[in-house]
C-alpha cells in the first residue's frame, strides 16, 4: 500500500511551499487509495513552538488535507533514536565523537586555507582515534556519527529528476545524534519513515543534497533484511515573479493569511496544484479531478513561479461555481469582522448572486455587499462633483415614478428609469451616477435596477427623495 507523509518542522507557520509539498503528498496517497501520514518534526528545541504547531494543523485543515495517522512527534521517539544508533555503533556503522565545536572550527578554517572543502576529517573514527592517541575526555558527552562509505557512488532514483548520483568521498561523517539525544534531522527522517513505513517521500527539492546522506543511512540500518528504502520524489522549488527564492514580499506568508483575505480553500488548492505540476491545459478543476489526475510523472523539473494575480483569477472561477448558500456564510463572517452586522438574509443572498461573477475574493464580495448594509452614504466631494441641479431633478422624478409603480422588481425599475430617462433627454450616465451615489454613496455599482432592487423600495426612496429634494423648481 501507498503510504506518504508531511513532515513540517513547527518553527514558523505553514507557507505556500509548505503548503504545496503537504498537497502532492496527499494527493498520491488519495490517488492511489494509501495513508497519508502527518508527522511533526520538533527536534530544534530553540525555535519549535505549540503555536506553531496549531499554525500548521489550522492551515492543513483549512486547505482539506486531513491526514490518516499523526500527527506523530519526534521528541517523543528519542529511545527510538537512540536504539538505532547503539544497533549502528555495535555494527561498526557509527562511533562516538568528542571532537569541540572549537577544534571542528580550527579544522574546517585550516582545510580552507589550503583551499581544501571544508568538512569533518573523520579523526574520531575508531581506528583513527587509536592511530592518533585520542582518548576520550573525562565527563565529555559525545555525539553520534555515522561512519559514510569511503569509496563509490551514492545512487538514488527520483521519481521526477531521474537518477542522481554523488560520490561518497564528497560526503563526510555526518553527525546523527547530538551529545543531549536528540537526532538531527537526516538522522531522525530515515528512522520516521522506515518506522511508519513510508513508501514515497514527495518533498521540495531543497532536499536533495540531503537525500545521498539518508540512501547511505537507510542502506546501513536495512542491511541483511528484505526491507526497501522509500522512492524519493523532490519537487521543484516556488519562485517569485521576479524569478528569486519566494519571499514575503511575493505573497510567501501563512496559508491562513490567504483565508483572512478571502481565498478559498478550493482556488487555494486549485493554484497550488499548478505550481510544478500540469493536466494538460486545464487551469482550473475541482478537488476531486486533481486527486483523479494527479501523477508524479508530469511534475516538472524547472522552478514555479508565484503569480498573486493568477491566484486570484483562479480563485475568481470557484467563487463563480459557488453556490450563493456556500458563500453567505463566509462573507457574513467578512462583514462583521469590519463591523457591519444584521444584513437581511434575503439581501445577502441576493447581492452574493449579483456580484459573484465579478468577485475575485470573499474580501471583494464583502466590499461589494457593503453597499447593501445601509450604512454608506456620499462624502460632500461626491455630492458636488455628481449631484447637480438637472441630476437631482430627474433623481426626484424617479423617486415619484417607482412610489407610483405596483412591485418592486429589477423589471420594473428599469422601466421606471427608462421613462425618466426619456422625459428629461438624458443618457444613461447622467441619471446612473447620481443615483448610484445618492444611494449606494459611490459612483460605481453593479447593473443599476439589480442594485436598487436588493437595496429596497424604503432605501431607495428615501435617499432619492433625501438628495433630490433641493431640486429648483421647474422653470
């Protein structure tokens, strides 16, 4: 069976690469019928929070990413970590060093004045450490290294870039559990994933200098059994537009950032599933088509890049196929974040249908029901710039005609506005903007007779009659 995980370390909340890594990985197991595990990887004890942590399974669940197992912790497994490491010592594949952080520096500042690469020379190697009369120091605790192969190559196969091969010679003896037990982390992800059997690693490509390392580990710990190592896939990076490591700047904030600025959790996923990966020329599909869809082998190998503006048109399209029901609840909840409570229901509703289609955002659908609320009215500015003797006469005409008309339908008023119109030799700007701004207190609105008919028969009387008033009496 399919088994892949998420593994976030919770120093930080879930960002968009995060984000999209979590995606990939739920995705092929639901494909497939597997396990999508979540673990939580919280050995660097200076910067993992609980909030951090709350940040990550918030933005999971906003986005619909429910896992099947976790969320699993690592600083609960260090007997687990610490029993591996004994098997690896007793082998011969790992030894205790007692090399400082100060004798490591003066080794690494020598290598590089004789233009050497920089890395651990191996001197507490048992043997090596009887050549040179090394004896441990009193009281010292000792870290845990690995003992790499010396010689050969270190081949992986990736499942998106293809076979990737290093020379062991390149890769030192890489530190596995530090003097206080705690893994570090190329260490604690191979003990995690062959515990839980993961049997894919979809992960940012990021991690692919890692990945020689953990081979060599795997290959250590498994060998004499029947037991396979996890099939690797990394994943290309997210780039901003500008092409550079996607930042804050370019939109790299919490995925819970987007749902307070009015994404949807299905335009949300919908653009991140396009970042790297490809059906096709569909841009935009539902939950369901993409885990239908969804393979490894059409995952690119170039950088995405972030566009906050396809984001937002592709979130435009599920606000479109939204159902009025669906999105009422959410822009309520937008509507009295800024304070506007108590919206009719049926006004709402009818407003969420009228400006739907022309909403990128619940946050641009909230503005645009504002206008409902009653509680907008036009600045002085607005007034003298629109409202003029002519506007304010024909603005009273039609505050009279709709009084003297049977219902109140978007029909009739647009019939209403016609005869005004015709009446007084007006085009249709001259008469809408006045309006608009009598009763919505802005220029701009939707097709006008919709408007006033969600705004109602009280409201728009009231501000026709309230700003055309002072009309002079005609000559």
């Amino acid at each position: 069976m399919i088994r892949t995980r998420f593994a976030p370390s919770p120093t930080g909340y879930l960002h968009i690469g995060g984000a999209r890594t979590a995606l990939f990985s739920w995705a092929y197991a639901r494909r497939h019928g597997g396990t999508f595990v979540l673990r939580i990887e919280d050995t660097d004890l200076e910067r993992s929070t609980q909030a951090s942590v709350d940040a990550i399974l918030d933005g999971m669940r906003w986005l619909g990413l429910d896992w099947d197992e976790g969320p699993f912790f690592q600083m609960h497994r260090l007997d687990r970590y610490r029993e591996v490491a004994d098997r690896l010592i007793a082998k011969g594949a790992a030894y205790y060093c007692y090399a400082t952080r100060d004798e490591l520096e003066s080794m690494r500042e020598q290598q590089r004045q004789r233009g050497e690469k920089p890395r651990y020379d191996g001197r507490w190697r048992p043997e090596r450490a009887e050549a040179l009369g090394l004896m441990p120091p009193p009281g010292a605790k000792p870290v845990v290294r690995f003992r790499n192969p010396d010689s050969g190559i270190v081949s992986f196969e990736d499942m998106v870039k293809s076979t990737i091969s290093v020379a062991n010679e390149e890769i030192d003896d890489l530190v596995i559990l530090r003097a206080d037990g705690v893994p570090t982390y190329n260490f604690g992800v191979v003990i995690d994933d062959l515990d839980m059997e993961i049997t894919h690693v979809i992960r940012g490509d990021d991690h692919v200098n890692n990945t020689p390392r953990q081979v060599n580990i795997f290959r250590a710990i498994l060998e004499g059994t029947d037991r396979r190592m996890p099939h690797f896939a990394h994943v290309p990076m997210i780039l901003g537009s500008d092409g550079e490591r996607l930042s804050k700047r370019h939109g790299a904030v919490s995925v819970m950032q987007y749902r307070d600025d009015g994404f949807l959790p299905a335009g949300m996923t919908n653009y991140l599933a396009r970042l790297g990966w490809s059906h096709g020329d569909d841009e935009v599909f539902t939950r369901e088509q993409f885990v239908d869809w969804f393979d490894l082998e059409h995952v690119s190998r170039s950088p995405a890049q972030f566009d906050p503006a396809k984001l937002r048109w592709i979130n435009q399209q599920h606000m479109k196929t939204s159902s009025v029901e669906s999105l009422a609840g959410l822009v309520r909840g937008q509507l009295e974040s800024s304070g506007i409570a108590g919206l009719a229901s049926d006004v709402l509703d009818s407003a969420i249908a009228l400006l739907r289609d022309r909403s990128e955002t619940l946050q641009d659908l909230a503005t645009g029901v504002k206008l409902f609320s009653g509680d907008v009215h036009p600045t002085s500015e607005l007034t003298d710039k629109h409202l003029s003797a002519p506007a304010r006469t024909a603005m009273l005409d039609l505050a009279n005609t709709l009084a003297s008309t049977d219902g109140w339908t978007a029909e009739v008023i647009g019939a209403s506005i016609k005869a005004v119109l015709g009446r007084h030799k007006l085009k249709m700007p001259e008469l809408a903007i006045p309006v608009r701004v009598a009763v919505f207190g802005q220029p701009q609105s939707p097709d006008l007779a919709q408007s006033l008919h969600i705004a109602g028969r009280t409201r728009v009387l009231s501000r026709l009659n309230m700003y055309g008033g002072n009309a002079p009496a005609a000559n």
